[in-house]
C-alpha cells in the first residue's frame, strides 16, 4: 500500500514520488527527495536535504539528518541493476552525510540496520551488510559489504571494516582502525592494523554484567591468547570446560561459518 498518512507534514519545496508511503505523524523538510519505493514508518523525521530512495524501508521514529543519502544504489561494480533492498528498524539516529546502500543480488538482495542505532556524520553501510541493534557507527567510518555487526557494537571514528568481517556481540573497535579479520564478541580492537587488545570491560561494566561473568571472560581471553593448540581448538576446548554464557557465545561465534580469519589476542 502507499499514499500519505493524513497526519503526516510534508514541506512544500520537498518532492514525494508517486507510490512513497508515509506513517502516520512522519516529518518531510524542506529540499528532500523520497523515492516511489519508500515506505516511511509512524513518526519517521526527514530533516532537510536528505535523499531517501530506492526499495527502502525505514522503522519508526527512526531522523534522518540533512544531507544523508539512504537507499541508493551499491557502491560494487558486481551491481547490474538488480532489484533489492535496504531495510532500517525503529528509533535510529541518521546523522548528517551518511550513505547507506541497497543489496546485491551475490549478497542475498538485503542491508538490514537494527533499531536504536546512532549512525554519527559521514558514515557509510554498504550494500549486503547486516547492523544489529544499538550500534554506534562514529563519525567518517565505513562498513564494507557483507559485514556482520552484532548488537551493542561501537566502531570508533575513521575507522575502516573489510568486506565480510564479522564483529561479534558488545565488541569495540578504536578509531582510526582498519578490521581485516572477524572480532569476537566483547573483543576491543584498536592500533592502525587491527589487534585484538583485550575485552570491552567497560561496555560490559556499563550493561551490568556480573563480576563472576566478567571474570569468565577474562579467564577465556587468557586461553585463547596463550592455550595449547591452534586458536579454534582452544574455542572448541573452552566450550567444553566454561559454564558462562557469555563465554559460549563467543565460542559458538568463533566455531560458526565464516569468510575470514579471527583478529587473535596479542
């Protein structure tokens, strides 16, 4: 279905293309193009200037800032016009300058962006990337397509993730980082190649992990960094012996399929 929701406002120097939806309570600014295949959830703000178009969807009371471009087309020369999608949940920030790009057809056809995510200004998601939920992307930084970014995720400013890089769950990566390699979950990375430096002790203190689970993780870090045996032995051995859960999950993320290699502990 499309059309205007009667309670949406639309300023009159910004063009709706015939078949955009727009929910109920949505704000267009002055100057933004929204595209015949966009759908616009309840309480969604445009800011002025933004470009939103393509087949994209964007969750409610998600702002998007002046000058972002949402929806366009993949940034991969593989890209032959097919159909496909980027879809953005609830409750994000949009900041200004951002580009995010629809899928690819090699890529499974999707960009999916969790909700309550804050996207700070001139950040980029490529086609096919997969952002979980509360993921803060800070300014300047892009994320290359096919990533995977869990949720509670932080990439600091300027930094730089390789084409299918995974980062687990609650991981931090500094700025001015280039990631080659997956991030285990909780994992912190940081220097200008990308080495994993230790655990987000302070995103885990902040969500109130307990001290029991946080001594865990320690204990697994330490076994992963200077256990016997290769890295995804060492997972598989810690799997066996650890009660925690949080260790679990970063043994079944290490184990799980991917395209690349593991940042190790130093």
């Amino acid at each position: 279905m499309s059309g205007i929701d009667p309670s949406a406002t639309v300023h009159p120097s910004a063009v709706i293309e015939e078949g955009a939806t727009l929910g109920p309570g949505v704000k267009v600014g002055p100057f933004c193009v929204i595209g015949p295949e966009v759908s616009l959830g309840a309480g969604v703000e445009i800011k002025s200037h933004a470009v939103i178009t393509g087949w994209t969807e964007i969750g409610d009371e998600t702002v998007v800032f002046p000058f972002a471009s949402i929806g366009e087309i993949p940034q991969d020369l593989k890209f032959s016009g097919e159909r496909s999608r980027l879809v953005i949940g609830k409750r994000n920030r949009i900041r200004e300058h951002v580009t995010m790009n629809t899928g690819t057809e090699g890529g499974g056809g999707v960009t999916r962006v969790g909700d309550d995510g804050l996207f700070m200004a001139g950040c980029h998601v490529a086609h096919d990337a997969v952002i979980g939920d509360r993921v803060i992307l800070v300014n300047n930084c892009a994320v290359a397509g096919h990533c995977v970014l869990g949720d509670d995720v932080i990439v600091g400013g300027l930094s730089g993730i390789h084409q299918w890089v995974r980062i687990g769950h609650g991981a931090i990566i500094g700025a001015v980082t280039m990631v080659t390699n997956d991030v285990i979950p909780y994992g912190l990375v940081q220097a200008p190649r990308g080495e994993l430096d230790g655990l987000n002790l302070v995103g885990l203190k902040r969500r109130g992990v307990s001290r029991a689970d946080i001594t865990a993780l320690r204990a697994a870090f330490q076994m992963l960094a200077q256990g016997e045996g290769a890295f995804l032995d060492r997972a598989a051995r810690l799997g066996e012996e650890t009660e925690s859960a949080y260790v679990r999950e970063i043994v079944t993320f290490i184990l799980a399929e991917s395209d690349r290699s593991f940042l190790t502990p130093r």
